[in-house]
C-alpha cells in the first residue's frame, strides 16, 4: 500500500490526530520548538532546559518522534539542556527537502550539519532503537570527538540481531500499516502496558506518516568500535522485558565489544515502552557518569 503524500497525509484524519497530538506533547513538556535549515530539508529541534555545558542530545526509534522524551526530557532539563530531535525523513515535524539524506553517510552528515547550526561542538548523544543505530554510526564515523558521552537505549540491530517472533508481529505494520495494526503491535510488544494515551495516539495515527526508504546505518566493524574506547564514556540501557531481542544476549555482546562499557538493566521495560516508562530510570541513567 502506498503511503500519502505529505500534503494528502496532514489533511486527512490520521494526519490531524497525528500533528495535534505530537504538538500537544510538545508543549505540555515545555519543549520550545527549534527549526534547523540545512541543505538536508528543515529538522525539527525541540530545546528543554538553559544549563550550561554540554547538551543532551536525544533521538528517538522509528516512528515514535521526539515527543518520545516527553516523560524524561523535563527531569534532565533540571540540570542539563536538552536538545530532542525528530530524524528527517521519519515521523515528526522534521521536513525533507530535495537533498535529503538518501544513504547513511548522508544520514550521518545531516545529522553533523544540524549540530553546526546550532553551535554544537560537542555533545552527549542518546538514541534509542533505530536512534540507538544512527548514534552508534555517529559516535564511530568520521566525526567521532564530536561525542562525548553516548547512551543507548535497548539499541537494536547494534551489537546483535532482532528476534525472529519479533519480526512476524511486525511485518504487517511494515508492508500495510494501518493505526489498527500498530496499536495491536504495540500492545502485544508492551504487554498491554500503560502508556502515555496522547503519544500512543499520535504513534499508532503516524502508522502511515509518509516517509521514505528507513536508512540503515550498518553496524560498525570491530575497527570503528575503537573510537570509542581510550575515556569516550558509553552506556547500554537495557529493557529487561524487550521482545525485540534477548537483553542478556545483547549485553554480552556489548562485552565483546566494549569491555568498559556500562550495561544498565532497567527494573522494568520492554523495548517500545521506552522511553517513556520507566521514566525516573531512564532519566537517572542519563544523569548519572559512569563510576
């Protein structure tokens, strides 16, 4: 099934559920919208918190947005600025234009150039799930020093592959999406955990947000991993709950590696109910350096 063109998308039902819910997230977060021009398209940047130092940059999975972060981005802006950004060509108010990023180098230099625009020069970067990969080719591609600091939130396709059960739930939500299959996805990955009803609103109506192609950032070589060792601090947090993949797995391939990396388990969490819940967890892990 094709997906509606962006103009067709925003006026129809789904569309208007979708962009009043991702703004109503927005603001009741106190997040203040930034918009970035770069030779990619115009991202959307929104900025919590006016601390000095380096800032928290967060990217979120696929589809889910920026407003993610709603339920984190307010306790880290108590003590660091906190930048979330909505990845260009995926869900969000993030806008394409005729030199979007069309292969992982482009993806990694769109992401540099928003960086410059806002005077970044360094940053603690955090993804999650496909975020998580974007980060990861970031923090060991050419503008390494760039990071300082990298968090990875139940990163997938990182250090080990998907669960085949997982993909079979999700394959109707990728070859015909629809609202209806994403919320039946989404609750049997979460176990019908609660969440934030406004987010799964405006996640479930995004099932056919028009984007292109998912560019795959491919998983770096036992080379690239060295830049991130020699005091470039790196932290998995790690749902203990995930269908995704096998925590336990993961984590040991995290070992082998990065010997020094820290390995978090939260209490409580399956892959999409991060990270919205569980929100003081996540939070303190961001918060918290490594001993």
């Amino acid at each position: 099934m094709a997906r509606p063109s962006p103009h067709y998308f925003a006026d129809s039902s789904d569309g208007r559920t979708f962009f009043t819910a991702y703004d109503y997230l927005i603001a009741r977060s106190g997040g203040r919208p930034i918009e970035v021009e770069t030779g990619h398209g115009v991202t959307r940047v929104n900025s919590y918190g006016d601390a000095p130092g380096t800032p928290l940059v967060l990217l979120p999975g696929g589809g889910a947005t920026s407003a993610s972060y709603v339920n984190v981005a307010g306790r880290l802006a108590e003590r660091r600025r906190v930048l979330t950004i909505d990845i260009i060509g995926d869900a969000g108010r993030s806008r394409p234009g005729p030199g979007r990023p069309r292969t992982p180098d482009d993806l990694l230099a769109w992401l540099d150039a928003v960086f410059d625009d806002l005077g970044l020069d360094t940053v603690d970067l955090v993804g999650h799930s496909y975020g998580a990969m974007i980060a990861l080719a970031y923090a060991t591609g050419l503008h390494h020093e760039r990071v300082r600091r990298l968090v990875l939130l139940d990163p997938t396709s990182c250090f080990a592959g998907l669960r085949l059960g997982y993909l079979a739930h999700a394959l109707p939500t990728l070859v015909a999406p629809t609202p209806q299959r994403q919320r039946r996805f989404l609750s049997w990955e979460t176990a019908g955990a609660t969440l934030d009803d406004t987010w799964v609103e405006m996640y479930c109506a995004g099932a056919r947000f028009p984007t292109g192609r998912t560019i795959v950032p491919k998983r770096p070589s036992r080379e690239a991993f060295s830049m991130l060792r020699g005091g470039k601090e790196v932290t998995a947090v790690l749902a203990p709950a995930s269908r995704a993949h096998d925590a336990a797995r993961v984590s040991a391939k995290i070992r082998g590696f990065l010997p020094d990396a820290r390995i978090m388990l939260l209490g409580s969490g399956t892959h999409h109910t991060l990270p919205l819940e569980p929100a003081h967890e996540i939070a303190a892990a961001l918060l918290t350096p490594a001993p």
